[in-house]
C-alpha cells in the first residue's frame, strides 16, 4: 500500500499528462491530474477522452498500434487536446506492461514539444535543444522527511546526481549543500508540508564541471516526508537567455531597419516578424505579429512562394547545392485600407549543425517606391563626390550647393545650415538657400542665444534628427520654439545635428516647410542623415586642414629661425670677442667702459634670444645626458622659490619608479623655468604652484595615445591655480612672439622654447585650462634604456686658461678669426690661421708637428671641418681638434660632428668659455 501511495505521489508530481490505457479496448484505466479532470476521462477511450476523436487513431501515429507491433517501448508524436480546448505537439512515449506475457495494458507519458519546436527554429539547432529539453526532465526522485534527511533516492543515471548516491543517503539537506542554498531548500520542504501541495524552489549547487542551476517540485506523501522531483535546468535556463538576448539583439536590428524581417517554419507559419510591418501593410504591429502569412499576402502570392519552397527543398537533395543561396519572390501584401502593397521577398534557408533545413529567415521590401529611392541614392552619391575635394577655400560653396539640391528635391520652401560658437552658447544661421518668395533668416538670425530656444537644442543635442510634422503639436515646454517657428512661417520641420569626430555637437542642419504642412517621410530622413553626415566630415577633414597650416606656420617660424642662426651667431662671436678684448684695453673707470659692457651686455641677450628661437625650431645645438627628473628638480627649487617670489608656494610631487631621462641639463632648467614664469605671470597675489612627476605608459584620451604610441614615458605635470586661459588664446600660447602680457619685458618666446625643446627631445606636450580654473600642462618625455651609458664623464677641472700650445685656426669669416687670434694670443697661445679649409692643409703641410691643436669652422667652402680634420691628422698624426660652429643641430649633425667623443663649440661663445675649452681638450 504504501509502495501504491509512493507511486501516486511520483506521478501526480509529474507535470506532465501520465495515463494506464488497456492496449485491447484503449481505456484509460489511471490518468494524473496532469491530464484532465480524471472523471471525464477516465474509463473512456484514449482517442476519445484525450484527442476528442470518434474512432482509435491511425497506426502510424498510435502508439498503442507500435507497442503491440514492436513488443517494445515507443515514441511518437502527436497532437492533444490539453483542458480548456488548446491542441498541442506532444512527444507520448508508451511502455509495455506484460501480464503472462502478453501486453495488456500500456504506459503512455505526454510531452508538450510546441513550445521546443519553436525554440528549435529561433536558435536554429533542433539538435542542441531537443538535448537540453532532455536534460531539463525531472528524472531525479528524492524522498526526504521533515527534518531534510534523504531518504530514498530514485535516479536513471549516478551522473545526473550532484554527489553520489552513498554520500546522500541518511545525511541531511544542511549536510550536503551550501548554508543559503539549504535553508531555500528547506523553507519550500516545510511550505509543502504545511500547505500539503505541490511547491517548488530554484537553487544553484557547485559541481566539479561547473556551478549547475537545479528546481525542486516537492509534494506531500505523508505527514512528514516529500517526494522531491529534481531536475538539472541549467541548461533551460541558458537557452532561455540565448532566446532573449537573441531576441533582443533582433529587435535592436530591426526596429530601425525599412526592410521587414520575418523568420517562418517550413510550413510557412511566419514564427517572427519585425515591426515594420506596420509600414508595409498599414496595421497595427500586434495584429500583424498574431496573423499568419496566408493573412498577410493575397491566395495567389502564397501559392507562388509554397511552389517556391517546393522546389528549393527538391534542390536540397543535390549533392553541389549551394547551402548559402537565396531565391527573390515578388508577392503582393494585403493592407489595411484594401488596397495592395507589391514587395519583394528575398529568402534563404535557416539550417540545424548539421546542414539541414529547419526554416526560413528572409526579408521584405517594399518596392512601390525603387525609382524614389534610386534617385535619393544617385543624389546622395552625385553630393559625396562634390565633397570628395572639399577644403577651407570652397566649403561655403560646396555647403551652398548640397542645401539647394537637397532642398529642390525634397521640395522644401527653405534648407539651412546653423554652426555654434565654440562655447556652444551661441549660433548662427550661416549657410541658407529658400525658394523664391520665402524670407530668408540669414541676416536675421546671427549670433543667436541657445538658451532662447531651450527645447530644440536638447532635442539637437541628445537626438539623431528633430522632426515636426505640425508646428502646432509641439510639446508645452516648446513655448519659445513655437512663438520664433511661427514668426518665421514655418509649418514643418526637420533637423539633423552635425558632429565632430569625437561627437560634439558644432551645428545643425534643417528644412522648412512655410506653404504647408508635411509629414517626413523614412526615406527623407535617411536621405538628410546622410547629408548631415557628409558636411560633419567635411568640418573634420577642414580642421584637419587648419591644423596643417598651423603646425606648417610653425615649421616656417622654425625654419626662419634656423636660416638666420650662422649668420648672426658669426656676427655675435666677432662682437662678443672684439668687446671682451675692448674691454681689457679700457680703464673702469671710463666712460667707454660701461658703454662696451652694454654692448657686451645686449650681445649676450642677443645670444640667448637666437638660443630660445632655435630651442623653439628644434634645431638648437644639444648635450644631452642621462638624468634624473626628480634630483634635477629638487636641485632647481631654492632657485625657483627666489625665482617666483614668497607669496607664491611650490609643491614638489616626485613620482616613484620614475627612470632616467636623455635631455640637456640647461634645456630642462629652460622648461622648469619657463613654465614658473608663466605661471607665476598667470597667479595674481597668492597661489599655488604644483610640480608632479610619475612614469610608466599612459592612455589618457585618442590624441595622447596616437602620440606616444602606448611606448613608456616620463612625465612632468606642471599646474596653477592661476586665471587660465581662454580657448582662443590656447591654441595660440605655443607660438613664438605671442603673449598675453602686459609690459615690454615679455619677449612672447617662453612657452615656445618650452615646446621646442619638448619635440627636439622626441616629447609630448599638452595643456589643460579654461578662464579662472587654473593651467595644467603635461610633459611627456620618452624613456630609453639603451641610452644609460651615453652620460659623459665629468671633464678635468682645468688650473689655468693659459698655454704656450701652437694652435690652428680655420675660419672662413675674416672678422672671427682676427678677432679669436687676438683672445687666443692674449691667453699665450701662438696663432696660426687659415680662411679656407684647403690654405689649412698647405698651413699645416709647413710647420707640421709643431701644431698641436686644430679648431676648425664645421661647415665651410669646398671642404667641411670633419674632412680637414682627417686630412690635417695624415699630415699631422695625434692632433687634437675642436670644432665651433654658428649653424644649427640638424646642420651639424648632416656633417658628422655631433657625437659624445667629438670637442664641440657652439657659437657664439665667450673668451674665457673658448679658453676653458682648449685647455680641456688639450689636456684630455
């Protein structure tokens, strides 16, 4: 009796229709409540009491026919009437029961598959989900008491447990499963009890492959024991994701798309259809996705697509069949006012793994309006090549063109183009064409407030295209909007934004309507998208341009500036040198003393203007070393601190981990200099100036990564809580001679030998400010690991600036080399000299040995100081060699001079510099 209560428990907790039927008279002898209401059909024929028929079904189909044919369990298909009159697809799968051995009566399960079928086509793989289905059967059974003890266990198959079975028996739910997940367990045990129906409880459990989701459906078999059916629903759970988020990424395709999509079963029952059905037929998208095909297209289209299907099934079964073709089919889709809408339908098979066709995936196309849509694509495509060459020069005029065409063809009374101001609080009405007889609103509308029309702006700024069929219908917070449409006669609308290259809003494009009012169109919107979207690019490819002339005004600056440094480096020597020795001859005392000193004095000012202006062009004359950015700093603070005054603070950040930089130690103090100035000039009274470094790789923003080109950097951030800086001014502040400052000391170089020396170190500099926020700039040196052996030694101290050494001297500018042979003399030395490169070697072919040191111009006539200086070294085994020059770093470096073993001197130098140096060499 109690194996009968147990077996009853089981079946009424299956969910699924469960029947006994006599194989000889088909009557259902048990059914669970699954089934039916058991008294109207139990005891009646199966075919009767659970398919509603009048005779047994055909054998084919019957699954009491297999069994006592096969002698064999069997599994069928078919449809049943489930209570309340809903026909489903059902797997049934019948079980012999032998008496003597013979069948008498048949076990028969039903397994709703409607709803498999249809997931089967949606994830286009029967085979994978008819195994999860299988999976998500509740084929464990669990008998627990009370307390949550197992005690019987009922499973086909020791792997679909989550611990063996020994490990179950007698232990308790808490025992087995994690805290949290027992006491959910527990709570829908006691609830079963308690209630004395069926309940049930989802939980997840860790196994060695994976965490699997689970769903208990326990019911009461007695006071105090369940009967616990537990099936594995991971993988229903999975599929039913999948579905949504296919159907999710579906409806994100074809919610905006004009074609209709549809999916549809082999049968042609449509399983899919996208919302713009609406469009084609005329009707309301929750009647179309409910009807059928035969309801959507005339009796005729459909015979003309079920031939179709026909035969593209028959070409399945060659062997070369191209699985991946498509068949067109012209069919006329019924709508809603009666009338006909002629589409195309171009459709392909939907296939299982396997290659097999399970249903059809095509789409819809309304072809009423081809030729529209093909004269839209042919002026689309005539625009875009007028702006293949569009520049600064002629994008008025290409702008101009593209609003009268447009406007011409869409029939509009007005098209216009408005662009804001850089802090988008203004706009302005720039470009317009109107039909003759409409008033136009260029001149009128100029240097707009936004903030006057507060609504359309929001709608410009946060959507894809503004449209207003009726101006009258405008929303009541567009109070502003409808008082200036109205005054303007526009009775229709439309609106597009265009964009930068990172999405910032620069202006906006629109069209009117003022004789009527219209309704826009899908495909004029599409249409004047496109064309939004062709003046965006034709706005970036012109900034792109300006840049290009910026950075190439920039270079010509630079250029100039290197073109004129020999010369007046020259000249600088020859006066510095003839003023120093001038200088020596004059008493203190004496008037003309103090006037050479300014003239010594405006030299050297002049020279370390020459320096700051090739600093700028890249092209100053470097010796860099390996440094330490946060030492070199901590070095220079006393000097700032004096530098900037008491009433503004410096703060020092030193980074950890920062590495070594390559950069001349007198252009790094410049940079720190420099920018204390400027942000000391930029403080007004007290203030505050910070000075951080870090090191590493940095990602901060596009434009920083294409820069540095994700490879590792130092950087220098330098900022002030100063008055900032004003857009128009930024990008301006790099450039030589432009200054904000007031007064005559300002020579406007500062900032722009910051940025030379940054790029001639192969750095990146980039500035942050805005008016009363302060400025922030960032300097990003590049790390080189390879160079840490490239600092140079320090040099020997020298005792004296005197010697008795033979010394020759090569110059081709006359006024340089009377005036170093006086200082050189001065020093003791004897002075041979040469204007020519090749006058040096008959020089040194005559006193030979005698000479002991060589200084050589780098750049001279018919043969540079490199190539004299091997020629002399023939004649003259051992020299020693000092090159001086007044050109520039590149110029130096196409000669071969600028290396770390090479004696160099860049002009213009003082006397005791050029004896210090000679000295230096001479004693290496």
């Amino acid at each position: 009796m109690r194996e009968e209560k147990f077996f009853n428990a089981v079946f009424e907790g299956i969910r699924h229709p469960f029947l006994i039927v006599d194989v000889n008279t088909y009557e259902i002898l048990y059914a669970n409540s699954a089934a039916g209401e058991k008294e109207k059909i139990i005891g009646k024929p199966c075919y009767e009491g659970f398919h509603n028929l009048k005779k047994p079904c055909s054998r084919e189909k019957c699954p009491i026919s297999q069994v006592e044919q096969t002698g064999e369990s069997t599994r069928t298909e078919h449809s049943h009437l489930y209570p309340g009159g809903e026909e489903r697809l059902c797997e049934v799968h019948g079980f012999p029961i032998r008496e003597n051995g013979k069948i008498k009566k048949m076990i028969m399960c039903f397994f709703d598959v409607t709803g498999r079928k249809e997931v089967e086509a949606e994830l286009n793989s029967s085979e994978n989900y008819n195994r999860s289905i299988i999976e998500a059967l509740p084929d464990i059974v669990m008998k627990v008491d009370r307390e949550g003890i197992f005690l019987d266990i009922r499973s086909s198959s020791e792997n679909k447990l989550f611990k063996p079975k020994e490990e179950l028996l007698g232990k308790k739910i808490s025992d087995v499963m994690p805290s949290k997940t027992a006491g959910n367990v527990m709570d829908c045990l006691r609830k079963t009890l308690k209630n004395k129906e069926l309940s049930s409880v989802e939980y997840e459990l860790k196994v060695p492959e994976g965490n699997l989701l689970f769903e208990a459906r326990m019911v009461p078999f007695d006071e105090d024991t369940v009967i616990a059916l537990i099936r594995d629903i991971t993988a229903k759970k999975s599929a039913e994701e999948k579905i949504k988020k296919s159907e999710e990424r579906l409806k994100r395709i074809t919610e905006n798309m004009t074609d209709v999509v549809f999916t549809a079963d082999l049968n042609l029952n449509v399983n899919f259809i996208s919302p713009s059905i609406e469009r084609l037929t005329g009707r309301k998208y929750r009647e179309c996705k409910k009807s059928k095909l035969s309801e959507l297209i005339t009796p005729l289209s459909l015979k003309k697509i079920k031939r179709a299907l026909q035969l593209e099934l028959k070409r399945e079964k060659s062997p070369n069949v191209d699985k991946n073709r498509s068949r067109i089919t012209e069919a006329q889709f019924l709508k809603k006012d009666g009338s006909l809408a002629d589409a195309e339908m171009n459709s392909r098979f939907l296939r299982d793994k396997s290659g097999r066709a399970v249903g059809i995936v095509g789409a819809v196309r309304d072809i009423t309006g081809r030729k529209v849509q093909q004269r839209f694509n042919s002026l689309a495509a005539d625009v875009s090549r007028e702006f293949i060459d569009v520049s600064i020069n002629n994008i008025d005029e290409k702008i101009n063109m593209l609003l009268e065409r447009c406007s011409r063809f869409l029939k509009v009374d007005r098209g216009y183009l408005f662009l804001y101001s850089k802090d988008r609080s203004r706009m302005s009405n720039t470009h317009e064409w109107c039909r003759e007889g409409v008033s136009s609103q260029k001149k009128v509308i100029r240097d707009f407030p936004v903030k006057q029309l507060p609504w359309w702006n929001k709608m410009i700024k946060s959507g894809d295209f503004v449209k207003i069929d009726d101006i009258d219908e405008l929303p009541g917070d567009a109070v502003a909007e409808k008082k200036e449409f109205k005054r303007q006669n526009i009775k229709s609308l439309v609106g597009f934004p265009v964009r930068n290259k990172d999405g910032g809003l620069i202006g906006f494009m629109g069209y009117d309507s003022v004789s009527s009012k219209r309704n826009w169109r899908t495909g004029q919107i599409v249409l004047l998208r496109v064309f939004a979207n062709i003046i965006s690019k034709a706005y970036e490819k012109v900034s792109i341009e300006e840049q290009m002339r910026q950075i190439k005004k920039m270079e010509s600056i630079g250029q100039l500036a290197g073109g004129i440094a020999h010369d007046y480096n020259n000249m600088l020597t020859a006066i510095i040198s003839n003023t120093e020795l001038a200088l020596e001859s004059v008493e203190h005392s004496s008037a003309v003393y103090g006037d050479l000193l300014e003239i010594h004095r405006a030299a050297k000012r002049s020279a370390d203007l020459t320096a700051q202006l090739l600093a700028f062009a890249k092209k100053q004359v470097r010796n860099p070393k390996m440094l330490d950015l946060n030492k070199s700093i901590q070095e220079m603070l006393k000097m700032l601190e004096l530098l900037i005054g008491e009433d503004i603070k410096i703060n020092f950040i030193p980074g950890k981990g920062v590495e070594k930089i390559m950069i001349d130690p007198s252009q790094l103090n410049q940079i720190i200099i420099n920018l204390s100035l400027n942000s000391r000039d930029a403080i007004s009274g007290s203030g505050v100036i910070n000075i951080e470094t870090s090191g590493g790789r940095f990602f901060d923003g596009e434009e920083l990564q294409r820069s540095l080109g994700g490879k590792k950097y130092v950087k220098l951030s330098f900022g002030d809580n100063g008055c900032g800086i004003s857009k128009e001014v930024l990008s301006h502040i790099f450039e030589p001679y432009f200054s904000r400052k007031k007064g005559g000391g300002n020579t406007g170089m500062g900032l722009a030998t910051v940025y030379g020396i940054v790029k001639q170190n192969g750095g990146y500099i980039d500035v942050h400010s805005s008016p009363g926020e302060g400025s922030a700039f960032e300097i990003f040196f590049p790390v080189n690991s390879k160079d840490a052996d490239m600092s140079e030694p320090k040099k020997k101290e020298v005792r004296t600036l005197s010697g008795n050494e033979t010394i020759l001297l090569v110059e081709d500018e006359k006024a340089i080399v009377k005036s170093l042979k006086r200082t050189l003399e001065k020093y003791g030395y004897r002075v041979l000299t040469s204007l020519s490169a090749a006058g040096a070697v008959k020089v040194a072919k005559e006193y030979g040995r005698e000479i002991d040191l060589l200084i050589t111009d780098v750049v001279m006539p018919g043969m540079n100081g490199k190539e004299l200086c091997g020629r002399i070294s023939e004649i003259v085994p051992g020299i020693k060699s000092l090159y001086i020059s007044g050109y520039t770093d590149n110029v130096i470096h196409k000669q071969g001079i600028i290396k770390k073993d090479i004696n160099f001197l860049h002009k213009p130098f003082s006397s005791e510099v050029l004896a210090r140096k000679i000295r230096q060499v001479l004693e290496e």
